[in-house]
C-alpha cells in the first residue's frame, strides 16, 4: 500500500464520567465509559467503530469532537492536539471534523427551515461569503439527492431519511476532512439506510473525505469500511482491516460477534458462539481482560494481566487483537469451555 | 379523493411551525372559558389604567370634607373616604400604579432570573451550585417576609417595593428556567450546532432561550399576580406607597380604621386586589394549560 497520510491519530483516550454521590456531591466512583483506546485514521478511508450498547463506541467520537471534554489522552488531527487547544481554537478547528448524528429527529432545529440549519453553519464557520450562500445552500441540497425548493421548507415536512440528508448537508456545508457518523444509519429502515450509505460513499469519492463510522450494525459496516475497530467495554478488543477481521476474527470476542451476523441461507450449518452473562458494569469493569467473565477461552491469566493490542504472524495488514491466547486458540491447542456444565458467568463483578 | 391531497412541490403552503404553533395555542386557550375572562379583565384594567383617567373631572387627592366617610352613591360611586376623596376616583388612578408595580417587578424577576436559570443549567458545575444554593436561600424566605426584609434595608417606598418584589421573583424564574434548559440542552440538535463550533451565546440565544419561552411565559403571568398581592400587603404594613399616593393596599389599610362606620373604605381597594390577582391567575393558568395540554389531568 502507498504512504497513508494520518488524518487522525488517538493515543491513550479515556472518558470517565464521575459519578457524584453523597451529601456534599462528592466524586464516589466514575463510569469508565472509554478506558485507554489507541488508534489511527488515515486520510481518505472509512474506519468503523463497531460494538454493543455501552461499549463506548459513540463516546468515543464524542470525546475526538470535545462534545464531552475527554478525561485524558491525546487526539491529532493533522498533528494537532486537539485536547489542547484553547475553546476559541478548537471552534475553528471544528469546520474540518463534524459529525451526523443518530436520531435525524432530534439532530435538527425544528423551529429552523433547512435553508436557515445550513446557512447557520456557514454563518458560525465563516465558510461561504453571504452572497453566495443561498446558491451553496441549493448545490448542497442537490448533492445531498434533495431539491432546491426545499430549501424553504421545515424539518417536520420531511422523512427521516431526507432529514438525515439534511443532516449531512448542513456537515458538508463548512468542507470538513473528517465526518464522524454516530450510528448515522441506524434509526433509518433498510432501504433508506442503503441510500444514505451509498450517499455518504459517493460523498467520500467526490470530496475525499475521511469517515469514522460509528455503528452496533455488521452488516452496514462491512459494506461501508475500510478498516474496523471492535470495542468491549471501554477497550479496543480488535482492529483490522475489513477482510481480515471479517474473514479471520481472532479476538473471542469479534468470534461471538461476527457468528450473530444472519446468514440469509436456510440450509446454512450455523456454528454460533452465544455468550453467556451480561455485559459487566462500566462502573467496576473486571480486571485483566475485561472481556474473561464472559470468554469460553478464559483462563487465570485473562483473569489479572490485561492484553495488549497485538499481531501475531498469521495477521496481515495491521491486523491486531488484544488476547493472550491468539496462537493457542488458532491452533485448537486451548479449547473452549464447556458451558452446560458451569453457571453463568460474570455476574459477579457487577457493582 | 387521494389525489387532491398529494402535495404538490408547487402548490404546497408553507407551514411556518411556529405560526402554526401560536394558532394552536390560541385554538386551546379559547375553549377554556375561565382564562378568557381573566385575559378580556386584563385587558380590561390595562385599558382603564392608561384612559381611564382622562375621563375623570376630580383629581385623586380632592378632598370634600362635608362629605367624608359618605357612602356608595350617584355622586360617589364608591363612596369617600375619611377626608372626602372620592374612592371610584382613587381606584382608577391607583389601577395603573398596581399593574405599573406588577409589570416592572416581573420585569426585574425576568431580566435576573432567566440568564441566572440558562447559565446554571446550560454550564452546571459550581457555577449551578452557586448559583442554586443562593436561590434556595432566597426562596426559603416566605414572599413578603424577604420583601418586608428587603424594603426595611432600602427603606419604604413604592420603587422599593418594586425592587423587593423583583428580587423575591427571581429565583421562582431562575428555577423553572433552570429545569427547562437542562432538558433543552441535551437534544441532539444542541449538539450539532456545538459541533459547527457555536459559541455558548449563539447556542444559548438562538436555540435554547426560544425553547424555554413557554414556561417563562406562564411564570411571568402568575408571578404578575402574586407581585400585585405583595405589593399591596407591604402598603398595608406602611412600607410601600406612602399616603396620599392612591395605591390600593395603601388605601385598604386607611379604611380598616373605619370598617365598622364605613365598610366601602376598605372593601373597593380589596375587592380591585382581588380583581386583578383573580384575573391574572385564571388567565396564567389558562396559558399554561394552551402551552402545554398534556398538563392537564
């Protein structure tokens, strides 16, 4: 692969939210919402970010933002520490990052018609001289799959899929570099959310940018992703690229997860890992690998060392995973656990 | 029948949301019976309390001591008073002196209260605490005893009484302001014009304060009656208008010497008292109902 330019670097990101308690509303416990995570985005492709509810995945992209302002770690954005710089700073640094947001319900003013949302964003950024403004607006609208007459219109008078264009026209209208697509698609039905993922990638040809694609979906986030990190728990368990991650999973975790995906094929021998137990509180996450309450493969090492990212030589192209027994499990030397005969597991960590 | 109701990119009316909005509201607020009375009554006393003077020979402080203490009559409406002031005469001219104590006092309220409310639910924190904490205090005051308080620091005048009644509004506006942010504040749409990189005044003035309006509406026009009550009770203590000045809870307390001689003194001010806390309280309800229809029981 050619020299890949780094867009967006993340080095040791964690986002604990206190939790107050007592009479004087003292800190009594944080919830580790985001626990030291690591990662790169390069200029140009789609790295997903996927996991279930509570993983930390759309903290995550909040925190790169500064919509919640992050508890420690770094995030370069072209070089710059974004944690650092001043308020006034990071407001003009925000025309190169924006975001889309989940709901297209909730994500727009509904006391604003679209012409006044996109205009509003170009007014704060600066981005277009007043005069031209109106013809960008209808251009944007138009690139959006949108028709100028509607520039006038009211949030209420359209669809959520139109909404959600109307969300990514407003994101567009200040020429960012980087979009950060928090669960863009999910509150979408399956047509419209194929529109709108096709949208966004034929946005990211026509005006190179780079996304980082937030989603609990597989199946959208293999279509769209060039490069996908799999979160549990406040931790990256897993990033590769889409292929080999897909093909040749090698965390337990990313296992269980990519064995949900349906196969639409009745005759298809399912060889599913169901998990068993609830995703541990985020408040007191379990020591060493947060992911051992609930591991077939778990072992008393898993129990008190925490696995670091790592690649092992069977893993191509950057592919890392953060588990101790990789090589072992790959060679069918550590086998899984048998789960009839136990309990269930990782209940006993809850607070 | 289907075909007529496709919209039709051309011929489609545009719907302004917040002109679709106040229809609504004024759709709601005349099916309630009550609030419309309350809100013709204020109009009503807005009107005779800019006009109604004009139309009135005697001046307030016309005194007629052959006929003092007279009762109601054609000549004297409301009956005089113990120096032979004509009461309907007083009552007038004292209606714009008590709606004049209730506008400006929710002004202040309003003017401290509401960005008091927006800062402490919008950046939270200490400045919250702060903030709350001071207003807790305010409020664990009865009303009139801060005001009583605040008038015999500043000493008793009717701009004092203003200033007592602004300051005891105050937290009541920064409390519901408070509550009503805290929940604007988490939608999604906050988050993106934050993201577009909006300074906290543009986020705040264009999209938080028009969402809070409804209840700072409500609060203004209940609190307007409550100003009026406490304006007049600290007449009737001595403590707001002084004499000669025709305010009515300065006038209730005149006539209470004579309630057994001459029982008009005392009962037109307090039945105008009522009046108008009556009409402003049905009518801030009846907004509160229109505003928000899920209230309602």
């Amino acid at each position: 692969m050619t020299a890949k330019k780094e867009l967006l670097k993340v080095e040791g990101l964690k986002q604990y939210f206190p939790i107050k308690g007592g009479f004087f509303g003292r800190t009594v416990n944080h919830v580790k919402a985001v626990d030291d995570i690591s990662f790169t985005v390069y200029e140009g492709e789609t790295v997903s970010i996927v996991g279930e509810s509570g993983c930390g995945k759309s903290t995550t992209g909040r925190a790169i933002l500064r919509l919640d302002e992050p508890t420690e770690g770094v995030v370069s954005f072209e070089g710059k520490d974004l944690t650092e710089l001043s308020r006034k700073e990071m407001r003009a640094m925000r025309k190169d990052l924006q975001i889309i947001f989940q709901d297209p319900y909730a994500s727009i003013n509904p006391r604003q018609i679209v012409s006044a949302v996109i205009e509003e964003a170009m007014d704060i950024q600066n981005a277009v001289p007043k005069k031209d403004r109106r013809k960008r607006i209808e251009d944007l609208l138009q690139t959006v799959g949108l028709q100028k007459f509607q520039a006038d219109r009211y949030p209420h008078e359209f669809s959520g899929g139109q909404r959600q264009r109307i969300g990514i026209a407003r994101a567009l209208s200040v020429d960012p570099k980087l979009i950060i697509c928090d669960e863009a698609v999910s509150a979408l039905d399956v047509s419209i959310q194929a529109q709108v993922l096709n949208l966004l990638e034929e946005l990211q040809e026509e005006f190179g940018l780079t996304y980082l694609f937030i989603s609990h979906d597989l199946g959208v986030v293999r279509h769209i992703s060039d490069r996908i990190i799999v979160m549990y728990l406040g931790k990256i368990v897993e990033i590769g690229d889409k292929h080999s991650l897909f093909d040749n999973p090698k965390h337990p975790y990313t296992k269980a997860l990519l064995s949900a995906i349906p196969v639409p094929d009745p005759d298809h021998k399912k060889d599913r890992i169901t998990l068993r137990g609830d995703v541990p509180s985020p408040i007191n996450p379990p020591e060493g690998c947060r992911f051992h309450t609930r591991c077939p493969f778990a072992t008393d090492k898993c129990k008190t060392d925490v696995p670091e990212l790592r690649t092992v030589d069977i893993m191509k192209d950057g592919h890392q995973a953060a588990c101790h027994y990789i090589e072992e499990i790959e060679s069918g030397e550590h086998k899984a656990k048998d789960y009839s005969a136990e309990a269930i597991v990782g209940k006993g960590q809850e607070v | 029948m289907s075909e007529n109701t496709v919209n039709h990119p051309v011929t489609a009316k545009k719907v302004n949301p917040r002109i679709e909005n106040y229809k609504m509201i004024w759709k709601r607020l005349k099916k309630n019976k009550a609030a419309l009375v309350g809100g013709y009554l204020i109009v009503f006393f807005i009107v005779v309390a800019i006009f109604g003077p004009m139309f009135l020979s005697k001046s307030p402080n016309e005194t007629d001591i052959a006929n003092k203490l007279a009762g109601p009559s054609a000549e004297f409406w409301f009956g005089t008073d113990n120096f032979g002031r004509d009461i309907f005469v007083r009552i007038i001219h004292g209606m714009s002196i008590t709606l004049y104590v209730g506008f400006t006092s929710v002004v202040i309220g309003l003017v401290v209260g509401v960005p008091l409310g927006i800062i402490s639910g919008y950046y939270g924190g200490r400045i919250d605490n702060l903030i709350m904490r001071v207003m807790d205090v305010l409020l664990a005051f009865p009303g009139i005893l801060l005001a009583l308080a605040i008038v015999s620091v500043l000493g008793g005048s009717l701009q004092n009484v203003i200033i007592a009644v602004g300051i005891f509004s105050i937290p009541a506006f920064a409390r519901i302001v408070r509550g009503s942010t805290l929940s604007v504040k988490k939608l999604e749409y906050i988050d993106a014009v934050r993201a577009l990189g909006a300074t906290d005044f543009r986020i705040i003035f264009r999209h938080i304060l028009p969402n809070v309006m409804s209840p700072i509406i409500v609060q203004a026009t209940l609190r307007i009656a409550t100003a009026v009550l406490t304006a007049a009770g600290l007449s009737f203590l001595g403590l707001g208008a002084q004499p000669p000045m025709p305010e009515w809870g300065a006038m209730l307390s005149e006539g209470r010497a004579y309630i057994y001689d001459a029982w008009h003194v005392a009962f037109f001010p307090g039945m105008m008292i009522v009046f108008v806390v009556l009409a402003f309280n049905i009518f801030g309800d009846g907004i509160r109902d229109a505003l928000d229809p899920k209230m309602k029981q």
